[in-house]
C-alpha cells in the first residue's frame, strides 16, 4: 500500500545530521534497511495525521528518531 509520503535513506541522513552525527552512506543503508524499513508503513501512517509536507516530515522524523533511540543508535540530546 502507498501513502503518498516516502521515507527514504536520506530523511536517515538529515536526523543523524541533525544530531551532529557523521555518518557514511553505506551505514545510512544498512539502518535504515534494518531499523527504519521494517516499521516504514507505521511510520508513514502516523505521518499522514500531518496536513502538509512539512508537518509529515516533523512527525515521521519524530517516529524515526524514537526508533533510532529505541535501538541505541542515537543518545538525547542534552
């Protein structure tokens, strides 16, 4: 099923980013195809409450980051 809002590796790249995390792109990969694809539908159905681009995008990146921490990939930020 398609939604019509795509999480790709990139949208990965931009939260580690965000984190000042560097990250290579075959690491970017390999979590996202382990950790992020396998939960892509319920992260792009919660998005869809958004009414916009730009609001999907703060709730899936949101979702992805609370994967991210759930697998300790990422630390709070303090």
């Amino acid at each position: 099923m398609t939604t019509g809002f795509e999480i790709t590796p990139d949208d990965v790249l931009v939260i580690f980013q965000n984190h000042s995390i560097d990250i290579d792109d075959q690491t970017i990969e390999d979590i996202f195809n382990e950790f992020i694809k396998p939960e892509m539908y319920a992260i792009e159905k919660v998005a869809l409450y958004g009414n916009d681009l730009d609001e999907q995008t703060n709730i899936a990146y949101k979702e992805i980051v609370k994967i991210l921490k759930e697998n300790n990939l990422l630390r709070n930020k303090h």
